[in-house]
C-alpha cells in the first residue's frame, strides 16, 4: 500500500482555547509495524527546506486487514504545547509486485541480496528524466508525482533531452525474461517517452558526465529504480 500524509501546520484553528503556535507542531508518527516519523518539527522542515506544506509517501507491507496509525505529539517526551496534526491521510492498495522483492545492497568490496517487499520505504525523489512534472491525475490508479529532473541536475552537462510519440510497449522485467503484468504501473507511457541522453560524439563522452544531486539523510539504506526505455527516432543519426 501506498500511504500518503499531507501537513500545513499554518492553518491551525486551535477549537479548546488553548493558544498553539505552528512552531509547536513536534509528532511522531507509527503504525502497528513500522516507526515512520520521529520527533519531527514541521515547522523546523518547513523552513529549513522553504516549503509552505509538507507531504509523505510510504510505501507498507501491510498482511493484515487493518492499519492502525498513531500520532503523538513529540514522542514520548511530550510537552505541554507539543501537539500533533494532519491534515489528511491517504491509503492506496498497490500490485504486490510493483517492488521486486529482492535487490542488490552494495557495500564496500561486497554485494549481498535484501528482501525488498518485508520492508517499509519513505519515498524520497521520483523524476522524470528530460520531460516535465507529472501530475498524480497523469498516472493512473496509483496517482503518484514525478518531479523534472532538471531542477536537480549539477554541472554544465545536461545533455539533451528527447521525446517521443506516446507509443510505448512494456516489456520483461530487465534480466529475468519473466514478463511484466504491471504495464504503467510501474511508471507511466509519459515517463518513457522523454529521456535525458549524451552526445553522439564517444570523444565528448569520455570528458563529460550527467549528474543529479539529491539531498538525503544519512543513516538509512536507499533503494534506487532507474527507468528505461528504448526510444526510436525518426531523424537521422
């Protein structure tokens, strides 16, 4: 499952009389598995990262028939203006393949395999390479943004970025030859129809580079998908 939270600490209307300020708004925030949030600020992030509003993707192995999620306010160490809030909750089922359940963890000089699917991920960056934003109308039941990637890039190299009649057909799971049911659940047609690509020139390559720089915590495993497509271009070369 998908799970969605949607914060805007700025439009609290406190309904006790008893006065809160947004700077107050410190929660943690669990299901019966898995610890999502931790003494957060939201008003710390917020302005840290200069957003008006904050939203968090989860992605859950939920086996039972119900998920229980509790908020409290600044943990276990709650003061007495501490509060907790939401603005609203999303809950979207997803196929259970949508994640392989194995994945390489690379480590220094050594490469092991881990369970994927058993796992709870916070999802970070979803881009679209060399094509605009992608609205969560735009991607069918799952309803998920993709991000330009443009706005992430680093350097003078970006290479170019190519698109392509929406004609696409979805093919194997890369180096299994077990076929893919998921079709554009696993990503959209317009994810695959634009690309960010390299010059022709082998020479220019050799000297250049694409790179994205993505801010992260430290601390944590990532699990990383790239997305290909094969594009064929009616113009020459």
């Amino acid at each position: 499952h998908f799970l969605r939270l949607f914060f805007y600490p700025s439009l609290l209307t406190p309904t006790d009389n008893v006065p809160r300020n947004s700077s107050d708004a410190v929660l943690t925030v669990m299901t019966d598995t898995y610890n999502l949030i931790t003494n957060l600020s939201l008003y710390d992030l917020l302005g840290d990262m200069s957003l008006a509003y904050l939203f968090k993707e989860y992605s859950l192995n939920i086996s039972r028939s119900t998920l229980k999620l509790t908020f409290l306010p600044a943990g276990s160490t709650s003061s007495a203006k501490a509060f907790a809030m939401i603005n609203g909750i999303e809950l979207l089922s997803a196929p259970d393949d949508l994640l392989q359940d194995q994945a390489k963890d690379l480590v220094v000089n050594m490469t092991v395999t881990r369970p994927i699917q058993s796992n709870a991920f916070e999802t970070m960056f979803r881009l679209n390479a060399g094509g605009l934003s992608i609205k969560e109308s735009d991607d069918g039941p799952l309803g998920r943004r993709w991000d330009p990637d443009i706005i992430y890039m680093v350097g003078a190299a970006t290479g170019s970025s190519n698109e392509v009649d929406n004609n696409i057909t979805f093919g194997s799971y890369a180096g299994t030859g077990t076929p893919s049911t998921l079709d554009n659940l696993t990503a959209p047609a317009a994810v695959y129809t634009t690309a960010r690509t390299m010059t022709n020139s082998n020479q220019v390559n050799l000297v250049s580079f694409l790179s994205w720089n993505l801010s992260v915590d430290p601390g944590f495993s990532y699990y990383i998908r790239l997305h290909f497509c094969e594009l064929l271009y009616s113009s020459p070369n």
